[in-house]
C-alpha cells in the first residue's frame, strides 16, 4: 500500500464486482459505491478484499487490498486477523452481521483507530437468524462493542439499534448510482437475490402461477424445488446471477422490482429501479414505509394474493407509467444522491479538514 488511506472498508466478497467477473450481495455493493463516492471527494481509500482473478490494484482511484481467500472452517476467522496487521487506516469499516465484525474491530482498537460498524438489514438486530447463520455470536457482539459509531440505514434500524444493542446508530441512507430514467417498454417483473428462506423466493415463484399472462424474471441461484416449479410455469424464466452491468439492464425493463422478503434492508434492487424510474413491489417489506409514503410502488402486507392482484394492475398498466417514475427518480434524487451520502460518512467516519489527497 502507499499512503495510509484515511479509510479502509473490509468488504470480503466484493472481488467479482470489482473485477466485472459477476453478482455481488448489497452490502458489498453498497461499500464499493460509498467508497468510490468518498474517492470523488478528495479522500484516500482502500477497499480490502478476497483475491479474485483478474482483480484491478484501483478502481477509480480506491487502492483495492488483496487477501489470500482463507479456508473454510475454524481457522478462518484467525487467518484473516492474522492478514489484517499489514493493514491500517485512520478507520476501519466493516458492514453487516457476522464474525468479522468482532475481527475488524479487535484490529481497528489493537491500532488505536476508530471503528465504524454499518447495519446491512434489519437481520442484524435478529438473534434468533444470526445464531441460526453462524456461531460467531460472541465474537459479533465484542465487534459492536469495539464500534466507535454504528450506522444505520432506516429509522427502523436505528429503533432496533437501541432496543437491542443499546446503542444509538447515525441514520444514513443507501448510495444510488446515477442511472438514466427507463426508456425500453416493460417486459416483465423482476426478482434477484440470495435464495435463502427469509427471502422468500418460492412466493415469487407463486406469483408468476397466479398472474400467467405477464411475464417474470427471477435472478439468483435457484435450488431443485424453485427450479421444478419454475419449469411447469410457462411465463417465469429463470436467469443465472450475472455482472452488475448486466443486472442493471434487466433493471431497465421492468414493469417493477419485486421483494418477498420478510426483512431487508434498504434494498439495493428497490433502488436500482427507482433510479430507472421502476417501482417496487413489495410482498411485505416495506422500508421506513417509504414505497406507500412516497408513492414509490405497491405493498402486498404479505398476503400472496394481494400480491398478485397488484401485479395484474401494474402488467395492464405498464405503459403508462409517466407521473410514477418521476416520483421514483425525484425520491433518489432527494435521498440517495451519492455525494450527499458521502459527505454524512466523512463526518461519522471523522474525516474533518481538508482531503487527504
């Protein structure tokens, strides 16, 4: 490394993002956008991850940090603490629940540097699915206690912040990149995620069978009952995750993004929409009560059938979409602007005076 960067982001799986080799989850999504909008403000930054190939030593000017890929199993953990001393910075970021909260913020006070945990999801603050994720319990919560600031994306969380960590978490919200308003006539709804169970995936997949004559994309890898289902529904095409450039695309033809899940968030595929001037179709999930305040999209309040009796609306009304994507860009524009976002971290991060180049 060269100068000592002001800020570090440990951000683990986002080597395929970097390397423009496939799908990346939101969180490191997200702490490769708010370090590149860092970047554009004078500051110097570092992203450390796994090595992939083909991995750039920047990218737009963020230094990228290469570890080895440690082994799975229980020498993980102190193998990438051991590859964190060849790392500093003024602060270390770590984003979402797991045991390398407890790692990076162990490494950050070792150093006498601060340490700033950023929440990924209203999961975070869920004992019962973060013991049933991992055993990395005690280690996580020793990284929330190493935290010299906790950031939160919604109110909501910063209200679980107090209630569970007796805590109070800095509200800032997601970064949404610039995109330009959807020109291309919609041509299906589009879901694209981790299937994993809170996610409900098989709820989309229920949604395509009551609504057949429109037309349903889901992104992700889906396992055997998804895969079977899907094969005897005619009007839902199964698509492999892809590189983020691609993923937008798709993003730019739909007649809405679709959540299922049980708790997110501030999800990242409602705001590639949004920016695109597409709604959001929400089986339950409804951050801060945003889509409904806003007019931002629909909410189903969980029920499958209201679901899809939403989505007959939208398909029929898919052209004509005009006043909906002006709300949809004027709420990114208003909330998610990247800069903005930036310059609420450098306060939070510490980063006072002048940039450091």
């Amino acid at each position: 490394m060269g100068a000592r960067p002001e800020v570090v982001f440990f951000a683990p799986y986002a080597g395929p993002l970097l390397a423009g080799a496939g799908a990346t989850g939101g969180a490191e999504t997200q702490l490769v956008l708010l370090a590149r909008a860092l970047r554009a403000r004078g500051r110097r930054v570092a992203l450390t991850v796994f090595h992939v190939p083909n991995l750039p030593a920047t990218v737009d000017g963020v230094e990228i940090v290469a570890l080895p890929r440690p082994p799975a199993g229980h020498g993980r953990v102190h193998l990438v603490a051991g590859l964190l001393r060849h790392v500093d910075a003024d602060v270390f970021v770590q984003r979402a629940a797991g045991t390398y909260t407890g790692v990076i913020g162990l490494a950050a006070r070792a150093r006498r540097r601060r340490f700033v945990y950023s929440s990924a999801s209203e999961l975070d603050f869920d004992a019962a699915y973060l013991a049933a994720e991992w055993a990395g319990g005690r280690l996580f919560a020793t990284g929330i206690r190493c935290a010299h600031e906790i950031v939160v994306q919604t109110d909501t969380q910063a209200e679980l912040c107090r209630d569970v960590w007796r805590r109070e978490g800095t509200v800032i919200r997601s970064i949404a990149e610039p995109a330009q308003q959807r020109t291309a006539a919609p041509e299906a709804f589009v879901w694209v995620g981790r299937m994993a169970p809170y996610k409900r995936p098989e709820a989309f997949v229920a949604l395509a069978e009551r609504v057949p004559r429109a037309r349903f994309w889901m992104v992700g890898e889906a396992p055997a009952e998804i895969r079977a289902r899907a094969a005897a529904c005619a009007n839902l095409e199964l698509l492999a995750p892809r590189p983020r450039p691609q993923l937008t695309a798709l993003f730019a033809r739909a007649v809405a993004v679709v959540s299922t899940s049980v708790k997110e968030g501030m999800s990242n595929v409602f705001l590639e929409g949004w920016a695109r001037g597409v709604p959001a179709l929400a089986l339950s999930h409804d951050p801060d009560g945003i889509i409904e305040r806003h007019g931002l999209g629909s909410v189903a309040g969980g029920s499958v059938d209201t679901l899809a009796a939403l989505a007959a609306a939208a398909w029929d009304g898919r052209h004509d979409q005009t006043a909906l994507a002006a709300r949809c860009r004027a709420y990114i524009a208003r909330e998610h602007d990247a800069d903005e976002v930036a310059a609420r971290w450098e306060r939070v991060l510490g980063l006072s005076g002048a940039p450091g180049g």
